[in-house]
C-alpha cells in the first residue's frame, strides 16, 4: 500500500512523494507584460519539495486574461521569466508543469487588447462570478464580467494554433509539462457545458462535439510534450443549491457521463494524468464514490485530486485506491515546507486570505518553514 511519501512515475519523471502544489493564481507577476518575476521564483523554489508543482493558471494569450496581474507565457519576456522559475525549481530536484489558461468570457473590456469584448463560446455573459480589473475608472474594483463575443469557427481552430503555441513556448521556458485548465468556468470548460455553449457549429451540440475543443487542444499540446507531459483538469461538480455555481458553467446537466467520457477520451489520447478540482468552499458537496470509481475505470494513469484535502482525507482516498496525487492549495500557500511537516507531523500555518491575491512578498514568500 504506498503512502503519500512514496514515489510514483508520471511521464517517464519520478515524482519523490504524492503530494502536489496545485495551480495557485497569485496576481503578483511583473509589471507592465505580465510577467513573473523574482518573487515568484523565491514563491515557487521555496515549495520545491512537493511530488509535482503546477503553475498558476498562466494566460496562453492576451484575450485569455480574467484577472490582474497574472502572467503569461506568449511573449519573449515572460518565457525568460519562467526559465529563472524552471532553473531554481530543478535546482531543487522539483517538476514543475505550466497550468495553459484562457478564461474566455470571465473577463473585462478593461483587460482585453483594444478593450474588446471577450471571446468565448457563446455571447452568454458569465452572471454570477466578479473579475478584477487594474485600470479604467473601476481600477481596483471587482466588476462584473462583460458580454463576451461567440467565436467563428475559424477562430476556435486559430485557438487551438494559439494552445500549441503556448505548449511550444512553455517548453521553451523549461517546464516539465504543461497541465489543461479545463475547470471552473473558463473558456475550455464554457465548450463542454451546455450552459455555455450554444454552438451550431461542429464544437457545439452534442456531447462529442462540445468535447472537440478539448480534444483539439489536447493533441496539439502532445504533438509538443508528448501525451505523457500532458495532464488535464476538470471540476465536474455534481450537486449544489448555489445557482452561481450553475450560471458559471460548473454544474452540467450529466457531469457523472460528460466527465467519464472526456476522462476516457483523454485515456485513448495517452494524457499523463487527469486532475480534479473538487468543490471547495463551505459545505461544498463530496465527490460521489462512483464517479471516482468509473473515472479509475477509464483512467490507467495518475488521478490528481484536490479540494480541501487533509493529509488524513488523501490517505484515505489513496488507500481507496482511487488516487495518486493529492493537491493541497491553500495549505501549502501557508506551508512552504508541507511534505516536511505531513512527515513529522508539525503543526501547520494557518492561510492568509487577505494575501493571497495581489500584492508583494506578504503572505507570498513569508510565510516561515518549520523550524524542527
Ligand atoms: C488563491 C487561489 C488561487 C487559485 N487559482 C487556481 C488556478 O489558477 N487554476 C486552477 O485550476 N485552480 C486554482 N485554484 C484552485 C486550487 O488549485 C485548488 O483546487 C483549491 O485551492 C482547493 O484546494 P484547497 O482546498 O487545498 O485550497 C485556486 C485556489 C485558490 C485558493
């Protein structure tokens, strides 16, 4: 039976335990161009130790931006700041995969090149999430997101080019991998919800069809890493009395069907592993036993799980056989040396929420290793 601080193979890597840093938006890259600078090297080389770390969500492009500050990796600056994160983070004997994010519709005019509309999908303005915006007469505010654009056919297909290039430039800076954000309402998510997409074209409609996207996408970043280098996230979510979690595009009418049959998709395209976001607010709903067990089904390769994870909560689910890797967010923000303390069982630092978006070295590069 392994335990957390065993190792396992991903890609032809050796991960040294199971415990990961999950993809973490920080808002704190380098201004003007987004780009991540030498506090975010300290920020990821400090938590070097975990199995496998995934970058914060990373835009693939400038249309992919919902939020301030976060970095990118399409220009020359920002894969020159990646490669000082890369280099410090091998030094240190870690694996680090860059988290390709485009947001689509959750975002604002004020972030957008030209001060367009976002693109997404379909024109459906996302209702119920708040985005945060850095200039204009709102600077500062959290503002809704605005009425995005539906893509011509010839555009989606210019996106996938646009993920390719990004796997393209990601392997330039030096990482090990690239990881899919197809979770939390953002643009691959807003083509397999039928909330979001109301497509007639080839990438909407049926099940198979919202799941052309991702699919595209999928294999133009293998044809870069290889299938192995390539993971995926997904945060199906199964039931909630919260419609904002609906009007985000999260819950589908049949995530236990839509998220077994993208997972088996991604099972026949060689993906190196499959990330689950799981719901992790107060109260959130569990994750239903059967959907772990048809996704293991599916699935040969490491399930990566996350969402208010206790180390006690990923020995259970491992020992269950239903997981790998286990993401721990939060704790690991406040923790930097986390493996060390599952380890030895020390106390942990409890997670600052006022930092955690924005802002310099408080509550980012601060928080104290443990002394023993
Ligand atoms: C500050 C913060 C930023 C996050 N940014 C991302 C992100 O960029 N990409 C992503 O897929 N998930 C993101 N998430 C979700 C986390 O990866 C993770 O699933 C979530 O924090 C649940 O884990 P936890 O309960 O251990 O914190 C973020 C979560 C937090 C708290």
């Amino acid at each position: 039976m392994p335990t957390l601080f065993d190792s396992v193979s991903l890609g032809g890597l050796t991960l040294k335990n199971r415990i990961v840093l999950p993809p973490l938006t920080r808002s704190r890259s380098a201004q003007p161009g987004d780009i991540p600078n030498a506090m975010m090297v300290d920020y990821y080389r400090q938590r070097a130790s975990a199995g496998l770390m995934i970058t914060e969500g990373t835009q693939i492009e400038p249309r992919g931006q919902g939020y301030a500050w976060t970095p990118g990796i399409y220009s020359p600056a920002q894969i020159a700041g990646w490669r000082a994160v890369t280099d410090a983070v091998h030094e240190q004997g870690g694996v680090i995969f860059c988290q390709l994010w485009h947001v689509g519709r959750v975002s604002h005019t004020s972030l957008q090149p030209g001060q367009q509309p976002p693109v997404a999908p379909s024109a459906l303005p996302a209702t119920a999430v708040k985005v945060f915006i850095e200039t204009g007469p709102q600077a500062g505010a959290l503002v809704a997101p605005s009425t995005p654009r539906a893509l011509a056919t010839a555009e989606v297909k210019a996106l996938v080019q646009l993920y390719r290039t990004a796997a393209v430039n990601a392997k330039a800076a030096g990482f090990d991998g690239v990881e899919l954000h197809c979770a939390n309402g953002y643009l691959i998510n807003q083509f397999i919800s039928e909330h979001t997409n109301q497509r007639t074209d080839e990438y909407g409609g049926s099940l198979a069809n919202r799941l052309r996207f991702l699919r595209e996408v999928t294999e133009a970043v293998i044809e870069v890493f290889g299938g192995a280098r390539v993971g995926v996230r997904f945060s199906p979510l199964f039931e909630t009395t919260d419609e904002e979690r609906v009007y985000l595009g999260l819950v589908e009418q049949d995530p236990h069907h839509t998220y077994t049959q993208a997972a088996a998709l991604l099972e026949a395209l060689g993906v190196g592993y499959l990330s689950i976001a799981e719901a992790d607010w107060d109260n959130s709903p569990d994750l239903p036993p059967p959907f772990r067990a048809a996704l293991r089904e599916v699935f040969s390769r490491p399930i990566l799980y996350a969402g208010r994870y206790t180390q006690a909560k990923a020995e259970a689910v491992l020992a269950s056989g239903y997981g790998d890797l286990f993401g721990f967010g939060r704790t690991f923000i406040a923790n930097p040396d986390l493996p060390h303390r599952f380890r030895h069982g020390l106390p942990l630092n409890p997670v600052d929420p006022a930092t955690l978006y924005g802002g310099g070295e408080h509550g980012y590069i601060d928080y104290p290793a443990s002394p023993t």
